[in-house]
C-alpha cells in the first residue's frame, strides 16, 4: 500500500487538484489535515457505508485517542471535534440531542417559511436595484451571505448585536489558515458572545430556538435533557450551519451559471428547472468540501485490502465524492444541469444527515429564482478576480463582484 501522505491545503486554493489526486488514489488516502493525520474517503460506495457504520463515531473524547491532549489548543480544528453537540455525539445522545432541534426543521414547518424568505430576498434585491447600473457590486456580501443570516437569525431570535458579532466570528471557525492560538481565541470570544445570548434570551424569552432550548434545559433542572454546555454548542452549530454553509451553495450557483454559459441557457429554455440547477451544484461544487472528523472504534476493513485501524480518524471528502466517475460517470468533471443522477453526498448520508437540508435548498430557489429573474443580464464585473475562500471545509469565493442590469433596462436603454 502506498504510504504517501497528502497534505490537504489549508487555502482551498488546490481543492481540484487534490480532489483528482483523492479520485485517482483509490477507496482511501492517508492525508495531513493541519498537522494531524486521517484517512480521506472520497469514494462514494466506501464512504456510504463508513457513514452508517455503528464502528464509525465523531466523538472524539470517546474515540480520538488523541483527544484532548495532542489537540485542545495545539489543533487549529479543535473546536471541530471539541464541541458538546450532535455534530460530535455518538449512538443515544446523538438521537437526544439531534431529537431536541428537529421539529423546526421538518418539512412543513420550513415550507412555512418561504414567503418570509422572499420578502427578506426582494428587499435586499431591492438595495442591489439601487446601485447605479455598470457600477461593480459583491453579489457574496449584498445577498449570499446577508439572506442566510436573516433566515436562520430570524429562527434563533438573535438580536442585531449578536447577528453582526456572530458574523467574523463564525467565518474565522471556517478559516483553517489560523494558528492554534488564533483559533483559541476566537473560540473564546464566539463563547462570551455565546453566554451573552442565553443570559438575554433566559431574561426576555421570545417565540424562537433559542428560548425553546433554554427552556428545555431549564425545566429539566437536572440537565437531562441537555447540558449548559450542550446549550451553547447546539446554538453555536445552528448559528454556524445558517451562516457559512447556504451561502456557498448560493455563491457556487452564481458563479457556475456564469462560467457556463450554455447551461445557464438550458435553464433559459425550460430544459431544466432550478430545482436541477441547484442539485448539480452541490455535486460539482460541495458547499462543504472535506468535513471533519470520525474515527475508527475497531479496525475496519475497507475494500482493496485496507484497514482503518481503531482510534485512526477519517475525513469525509464531499467535494472529491461530487466528482467521483463511479457514480456520475466519466463526465464528472463537467457541469451539466440537465444529470440525470442528482445523487450526491453534499448533504452527508446516515444519521448525521444535513438537518437544514431542506431550508438551505429552498433558500437557495429562492434567491437564486429571484435574483435572475430580476437581474436577467447580471455578468461578472470586467475586473472581477474570483479567490477562493481560505479554507478546507467551507467551498466558497472570497467576493463575487457582479455587473447587475434590471430586467427591462438594457430594451429601454436600446429604445
Ligand atoms: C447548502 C447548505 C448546506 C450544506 C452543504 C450542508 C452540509 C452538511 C453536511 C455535509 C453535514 C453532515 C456532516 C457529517 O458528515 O457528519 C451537515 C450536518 C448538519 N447541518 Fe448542514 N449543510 C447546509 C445547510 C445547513 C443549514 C441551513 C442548517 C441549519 C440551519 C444546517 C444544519 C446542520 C446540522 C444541525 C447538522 C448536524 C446534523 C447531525 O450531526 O446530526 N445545515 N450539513
């Protein structure tokens, strides 16, 4: 077997070269995620069955064995496999924790939520109809990133304050180009601003999931239920899941569209809906590129004669998946909205499924929906330089500078 570790850049910078070489490696590569060691899976098959494998857990304190001591404040990612949520948790508090937040997520429940989502759409459309036309405006700041946080601020009852320190916070969670030290401290300051919620909230309770899960935990005075420090965590995941991950997918539709002009005229014509455009998307271009961690309870056997041996950890590589030929064919490299098979992994599989799956995907139509029609001829601005964001899990672009022309204007400029 081949021992080469490949180091997984920091920057996202090499994402499709390292997902080629992930492809072409084989079920699993040994890779260098910031200093520590996992296997990456990105075949499909493989990675399915790990996912909803009862030896496969993403708690480290129960089966990292190098938790805490070689991570907590030594591991750039340690709030990732740190945390006291269901993002981490194994077996029953998985189910009791997952069980407390799921009902605002089931499928009525956010269907209901569509019409706010296309009032909070066209007022910030509204802003952006403001700009003199010709003028570069940053599509990722005036709307991938703003409708997100409404919607899932709305959810939580966040305050404006909070809403806006949550902003650098959360986004240096996903900046995996900080040094253990700067991680740490934005850590703590995320907590304090994390503290300061539920004290506002336990003070002046509102019809949102925050106060419903405060009041959870505080009728069961005994913590049953869930701890303080599960309190903070799942907020910290919620708020963190609304504000980074639906806001990529926006940008990545975007700037796919553009860069494919032909596709964008299957849409045009009818030949197919956003509903595919979306889909393909999350194959082509995964929100969430690599997600870490799980690890190995027992020596697992995987195909082609690999062992992942226990204690070892693994790193699901959603992004390589999207691309991988066994499911999507030879052509899985090229972005195609009119694919057949819309069957990948972007949202996870088993039981840590994406719970906001259907909220994101429906915010996506919406804006996406809203923004095209409204801004039929919106092209990237002359000067525009797309950068990807510095980070291994969260696949987005730094800034999307866009020329935005009304529908209508462009005809009544010509008259
Ligand atoms: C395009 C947008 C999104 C993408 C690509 C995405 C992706 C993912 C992925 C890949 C996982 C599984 C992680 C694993 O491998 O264990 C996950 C889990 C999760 N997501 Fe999302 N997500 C998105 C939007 C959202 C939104 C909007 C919310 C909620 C507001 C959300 C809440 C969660 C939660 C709570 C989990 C943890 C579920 C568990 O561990 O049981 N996500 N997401």
């Amino acid at each position: 077997m081949d021992q080469h570790v490949l180091t997984i850049d920091p920057t996202g910078a090499e994402r499709h070269t390292e997902s080629a070489y992930l492809l072409a490696h084989g079920p699993a590569t040994r890779v260098d995620i910031l200093g520590q060691q996992a296997w990456a899976v990105a075949d499909p098959a493989v990675l399915k069955a790990l996912l909803v494998d009862p030896r496969v857990s993403k708690d480290a304190a129960q089966h990292w064995p190098k938790f805490p001591d070689e991570i907590v404040g030594k591991w750039p990612l340690a709030l990732w496999v740190g945390v006291s949520n269901m993002f981490t948790a194994y077996g029953t508090d998985h189910r009791r924790l997952r069980r407390l937040v799921s009902p605002a997520f089931a499928a009525r429940r956010v269907a209901a939520l569509a019409p706010r989502i296309e009032d909070m759409t066209a007022q910030l459309l509204d802003a952006l109809a403001a700009v003199a036309p010709g003028e570069s405006v940053d599509l990722r700041e005036n709307l991938a990133v703003p409708l997100p946080i409404q919607v899932i601020s709305s959810l939580m009852g966040l305050p404006v304050a909070a809403q806006q320190a949550f902003r650098g916070l959360v986004d240096a969670v996903f900046d995996t180009t900080l040094s253990p030290q700067e991680a740490g401290a934005n850590a703590v300051r995320l907590y304090e601003v994390l503290a300061d919620l539920v004290a506002e909230k336990r003070e002046n309770p509102g019809d949102d999931m925050t106060s419903l899960l405060i009041a959870t935990r505080d009728e069961e005075g005994d913590g049953s239920a869930l701890t303080e420090q599960e309190l903070l965590d799942t907020l910290l995941l919620i708020i963190s899941a609304g504000y980074e991950t639906t806001v990529n997918l926006i940008d990545q539709v975007i700037t796919t569209l553009l860069t494919h002009p032909e596709e964008r005229a299957k849409l045009d014509a009818g030949k197919a809906q956003w509903r595919d455009v979306i889909e393909e998307t999350l194959r082509f271009e995964a929100p969430v590129a690599h997600l870490p961690l799980r690890y190995a309870i027992e020596d697992i056997e995987v195909e082609g004669g690999l062992t992942i041996r226990k204690g070892e950890a693994i790193l699901a590589s959603y992004a390589a998946v999207g691309r991988h030929p066994d499911l999507h064919g030879d052509d899985a490299d090229a972005f195609d909205v009119t694919r057949p098979l819309k069957d990948h992994l972007a949202f996870g599989h088993g039981v840590h499924f994406c719970l906001g799956a259907q909220l994101a995907r429906m915010e996506a139509e919406i804006a996406l929906r809203m923004l095209f029609d409204r801004f039929p001829d919106l092209a990237f601005a002359p000067d525009a330089e797309l950068r990807p964001l510095e980070s291994l899990i969260s696949n987005g672009h730094q800034r999307l500078p866009i020329v935005l022309t009304p529908a209508g204007a462009a005809a009544a400029a010509v008259d």
